[in-house]
C-alpha cells in the first residue's frame, strides 16, 4: 500500500441529513453529488458515489423506518473523499452475507442494494444485529 | 388519470415519447409508469422511447421502474427504446450488477426513433 493510502483521512466538513421521507432519499443523494463536484470528482466517480448513496439511503428509510444520513469530505494525503454514513433504527438486515451476494431482499423490492452499493464506492462497512438497526459506511476517493 | 406534472408524454412521429428531465423520487418514478401505459392505452402508440439524458443517476429503483415499464408495454403490443443512458450511467449500472439484457437502448433520439422504424432525415445528412 503507497505511504498516502495508510495517512489518516481528514474530515473537511460533516453534515448530517435526517432520512425520514422519500424526498430526504432524493436530498441526501443530491448533497453528496454536490460534494463530490466540490472534491472534483470525475462524472463516473459522482455517478457511482451518487448512487450508493441513494441504495444506502432508501434501504434505511424503506427497511430501517428512516434513520440519520451524515456525508463527509475526505482528504487524504491530498486525495479527495466523500464518505456516506448511514444509521437506521430497523430491525437489522436479517442475512447480511445474502444481502450483500445481491439478488435477495427481504420485502422483495431492493434486491441489488447493498451489494450495488458495495460495487460502486472503495470502502464499505455495514454493522448490523437483529433489533440493533443498520448502519452503512462507505467512502469513495477520487481518481488521481 | 394520475398526474405526476413533472414528465410530459408526447406523442411524436406515431411513437410516444417520454423525456425525463429531472431526479424522480420513487412515487413520482412509479407514478409515471402508470402514466405511460395510460398513454399506450389511449393513442394505441406501437413504439415508446424514453429519454433519460436528463437523469444524471440511475439507481436500482429508477432503473427497475424503467425496465418494467418496458416489459409492461410490451404485454400492450409496444416496442421500448431507451435513449440517451450517460456513458457514467451506464458505467454505474452495469457495475451495479443489473441486468440489462432484456433493454433496448439507443444513442439519442433520432436514433431511437430509426429503431422503431421510423424514417428520420437528418438536415445536411447526404
């Protein structure tokens, strides 16, 4: 791993977005498209940051009952970031490793979710327990 | 008929045309499906191009409610192209995994239009 990629990321600017609606889907996703034109994403990198989000974000308000969307953006010896926290109050993605191999979902709507989401962005985290919620982290770095 | 106010459908050259031009929210995508197969219904169109130059994401939602919207008019008897996919759409989609198979896409318009055999003569062309 090069010397940049192991430098701790620095938090430029946090803001946290409530999820409680479909609109708030569309807010969040549209604030991190922002965010990553700020950081001068390429199109394909806020194309990809762009879409996990809103995977991320309606599985929270759909499976979650809504939660707390926060964006970040990252510097990392000089790379630019945007990373996506995304925490809901639901019942737990009852199988995480199905859910994320894709093609399962648990009301039968969102199949491609989280395991698109993890496709699209270079870090992804989710935390999850049967009656403890969900919560995402994912982060997408601009190209060099 | 519901109205979503936000997609206007038009009926061009014989083939309904659909121009999405801003982010939909899941009951306005959903809501606009139905509004196109009431469209299907009422003119008795053969061909239905969608134009998504306008969106700049696709998701696994949109993208569903377009790829159903197209198997949907098919059941009706009508032939569905869409045009217009941003080359980091398309990107994002594929990666994303989806299936894309069963989706005729073409570049733009005109292009379209020629995929469902209508005759476009582009002004200079020859």
């Amino acid at each position: 791993m090069a010397p940049t990629e192991a430098a701790e990321a620095k938090v430029l600017t946090r803001e946290a977005l409530p999820v409680r609606s479909e609109d708030d889907v569309v807010l969040v996703r549209r604030r991190a498209r922002e965010l990553a034109q700020r950081r001068g994403f390429d199109g394909f990198a806020q194309a990809a940051i762009t879409t996990a989000t809103s995977e991320i974000v309606r599985n929270a308000l759909v499976h979650g009952g809504g939660g707390e969307a926060t964006l970040e953006e990252l510097d990392r010896g000089g790379r630019a970031g945007v990373r996506l926290t995304c925490r809901d109050e639901g019942p737990g993605v009852l199988d995480l490793e199905r859910a994320l191999r894709g093609g399962f979902s648990v009301t039968g709507t969102l199949g491609l979710g989280l395991s698109g989401a993890r496709r699209l962005v270079d870090e992804f985290e989710v935390r999850s327990a049967p009656g403890a919620g969900t919560t995402v982290v994912l982060t997408k770095w601009a190209r060099r | 008929m519901r109205q979503t106010g936000q997609v206007p459908i038009l009926r061009v050259a014989g083939v309904l045309l659909v121009a999405i031009q801003v982010d939909l929210g899941d009951t306005v995508a959903t809501a606009l499906q139905e509004d196109v197969l009431e469209a299907i219904a009422r003119t008795g169109s053969t061909g239905l191009l969608i134009d998504v130059t306008g969106l700049e994401m696709v998701d696994s939602f949109v993208a569903r409610v377009l790829v159903d919207t197209g198997r949907m008019a098919r059941l009706m008897g009508t032939e569905t192209v869409i045009v217009g996919l941003r080359p980091e759409v398309a990107g994002t989609l594929v990666r994303m995994g989806f299936d894309v198979s069963e989706v005729q896409a073409a570049l733009d318009i005109d292009e379209g239009l020629e995929r469902l055999g209508c005759k476009v003569v582009r002004r200079g062309a020859d």
